[in-house]
C-alpha cells in the first residue's frame, strides 16, 4: 500500500532538524522490568526544551514553509504541548506565529506559550470552538495552518523517534505509543517498519477516548471524559493517521486512569523521572497487560513530561493509599479520658506514623456514650497496615476502612 509519508520523508526530517531539537537519550528501565516481567526501554522525550515530543513534528513542518508563508505567518489550535512547539520553532525561525486555545486553558499553559513568543487567541468552550476560530483567522490572515497531527510534515518530524530508537537499539521487538491524533504512531510505525518489518507497533488509547480504536473496528465506544491523560484526549483522529496506522499498528490498548496514575507514580517513583498522562500511556499498557509482553524487548516513548505539580503531588499520595502505606481509618470508641493516648500509643508501638486524628462526639450512629476517632497512619505496606488495625480490634476497638477502599479498584 502506497501511504502519504514515507521513510524518506521521514530521514529527510531527521536532518533537517538535527541541532535544534535534542536527540534524547533511549535507556534501559531495570526497575520497570521487575514491575512488568519484561525488557524495558525508554526513550525520554520529556527532556525536549518544551518537555514534550512535539517539537519534532512542528519544526519540520515550519522548516517546509516557503518565504512568503514564513512571513506570513502560521496559526495552530492546541491547548498543551503542540502550542509550545510551534510557539518555540517559530520565534526561532522569526516566523509569527498565533495559537488559539479554548478560553478554559489553563492559564500556566497559556503563559508558557506567550513565553515562547506567540500570540495567544482564547477562544470557544471547547476545542471544536477553537479549531473554528483558528480557521477563521487563517483565512482572514492568510497564516499557514501547522496542525497537530493530520499533516505530513507533522508525521515525518514525529517518525524522528523511531530512528533514533532502532539506532540506539535494533533488537527492540516491539514499540508501544499513546495514541491521541495519530501524528507520532503513524511516524514512528512508518520509520520502524521500514527499517525492521518484524517489529511489532502497539497504541495505547485511554478507555475514556477510544478515537482511534473506535476508527479502526468500527466501533462506538464513548468518547469523552475527565482523564489524566488530557495529552491524548481527541475526539476525532486524522485522516492521513488513521490510513497508516490501520495499515501498520497491530493493536490498539485502552488503559483506564488508574493504570495510568499508576504509570506516573512508577516512572516518578522507579525512574526518577516526570511524565504526564499522555507519556505514561505506554507504561499503562504494560503494566497492565505484563503476560503480552514478557520475553520482548520493549521499547516505549515517554512524550512529555508537562503535569501539574499538584496534580503529581495527588497522584503520588493516591498510590500510597492504594499500595497500604497510607490508611485511613474510623475507630469506634468509648468516651472517656485517655483512650486517644492509648490509641496513639499502641499504633507508635507498632511503628505507625499517625499524620492526622479528627474526633467527633456528635456522629448519631454512635452511642451517647461513644465517639469516633478518624485517623490517617502512615504505614510500611499493607500487612503492616493489617498488622496495626488487628491490634486495635484486639484490643476492643472497632475499625472500618475509610477512603481506602474505595480507592483499591
């Protein structure tokens, strides 16, 4: 099949941006292959200036603009990474460049991409209200549209990853990449093949916006949602990426958003390192699917690493939670005076660390005589967890689980 970008195109873009955007390193992950049973690599994108793999894409497309389109200037819709590519590459190329992003961006995205010299254009609730304005400034202005994945240019930059990958490692078996638009899959499943037909090319989509799976099977699963993975939250694929990628990607994963908390927490807390939702995907995928892939060489893209410090921060002590070694718990006790000592005494003794105690007297599925005590411990695992709240039902003390348990699905 004769499809719109090829390896050419794509080892073309290798050279055309070599020296402006950085040639991220592919590292073998240890501590990832004891979570998944498999041989692990990645490649971090994260370390881009922008922090995200976009650049790839954006530059090659700028580089491809003639004199006049340059001085014109170009026009992209995104509200996150795409935004911050485009917005770099065309300061530094001295093209103008204007991004419209939907009026609820968050405003720390906003001012990363004016950071970067663009001209920043809120528009619409949503991103089909952006995409609207942004083709109505185009043909009012006569800017050159980059779009974030439907576009050849685009898809050859984002074929860059592949190279590099198979350059580093030839024996990867199999490349596993999130999927939003398409633009990186279908780069990199074009780059991959060409150079090693054998290998295998996985997607990842979240549950929550199945776009490209629901493409390819002709399925109709929702699409829509609050997902930590915002990064790859397309509603619609292109229409060039959907043509590749049903002609080179095995299969698509679909992750649910606690398997990608868990991805996050497991590349900050086993690799040091940071990665949004969309750049955890594949990781998401193994984890959650460990049998398909043991024995493989396994090669992932960490595509960006732009996340909320507080909503890191969430995701970390969510995972504590689930993994035991934060409980939070309801004693049921009698009222009278020094049962908080003893409480506090018997759980220091065991080696629990209490972070916070809340005492109510008024909780009407108490007897008058009785009061709860809400308390948060810090433990070494879950059967330290077991092992303290054993101790307490020992010693008379009736104790239920608090938000915990609902957070173990």
């Amino acid at each position: 099949m004769s499809l719109p970008v090829t390896l050419e195109d794509i080892e073309r873009a290798a050279k055309a941006i070599e020296g402006a955007v950085l040639r991220t390193p592919l590292l073998p992950a240890r501590h990832l292959d004891e979570i998944t049973g498999t041989s692990i690599f990645v490649k971090y994108e994260n370390m881009q200036d922008t922090n995200a793999f976009k650049e790839r894409g954006a530059l090659n497309k700028l580089l491809s603009l003639s004199a006049e389109e340059r001085a014109k200037g170009v026009i992209a819709m995104s509200a996150g990474n795409h935004a911050q590519a485009v917005a770099l590459h065309a300061t530094r190329l001295g093209i103008p460049a204007v991004i419209v992003m939907p009026l609820n961006t968050p405003h720390v995205k906003v001012a990363a991409t004016e950071n970067y010299g663009a001209t920043v254009v809120l528009a619409g609730e949503t991103v089909d209200d952006a995409r609207e304005e942004a083709d109505r400034l185009s043909k009012e202005h006569g800017y050159t549209w980059v779009h974030p994945y439907d576009d050849s240019y685009v898809i050859a930059g984002q074929g860059t990853i592949a190279l590099e990958m198979l350059e580093d490692m030839p024996e990867l078996d199999v490349l596993v990449v999130p999927i939003g638009g398409g633009g990186m899959i279908s780069g990199m499943a074009i780059a991959a093949k060409a150079k090693k037909p054998s290998i295998e090319i996985i997607g990842v989509e979240a549950v929550l916006f199945p776009s490209m799976h629901n493409a390819l099977s002709g399925k109709e699963r929702p699409a829509g949602g609050n997902t930590l993975a915002e990064g790859i939250a397309v509603r619609r694929v292109g229409a060039l990426t959907k043509e590749i990628t049903s002609e080179l990607v095995e299969d698509i994963i679909l992750v649910s958003e606690t398997q990608i908390e868990q991805a996050v927490n497991a590349y900050l807390t086993q690799q040091k390192t940071i990665a949004e939702g969309a750049g955890a995907a594949g990781l998401a995928a193994v984890m959650a699917q460990p049998e398909r892939f043991r024995g493989k060489k396994v090669g992932l893209v960490l595509c960006g690493g732009n996340i909320d410090p507080r909503l890191l921060t969430s995701i970390m002590l969510r995972e504590l939670v689930r993994s035991g070694n934060i409980i939070s718990i309801r004693c049921t006790i009698p009222d009278r005076p020094g049962i908080l000592g003893e409480i506090s005494t018997l759980i220091g003794g065991l080696g629990g660390n209490i972070l916070e105690v809340s005492h109510h007297r008024l909780f009407l599925d108490v007897p008058a005589k009785g009061a709860t005590l809400d308390v948060t411990i810090e433990t070494r695992g879950s059967t330290h967890a077991a092992t303290i709240i054993k101790a307490l039902e020992d010693n008379g003390i009736n104790v239920a689980h608090l938000a915990s348990a609902d957070l173990r699905n």
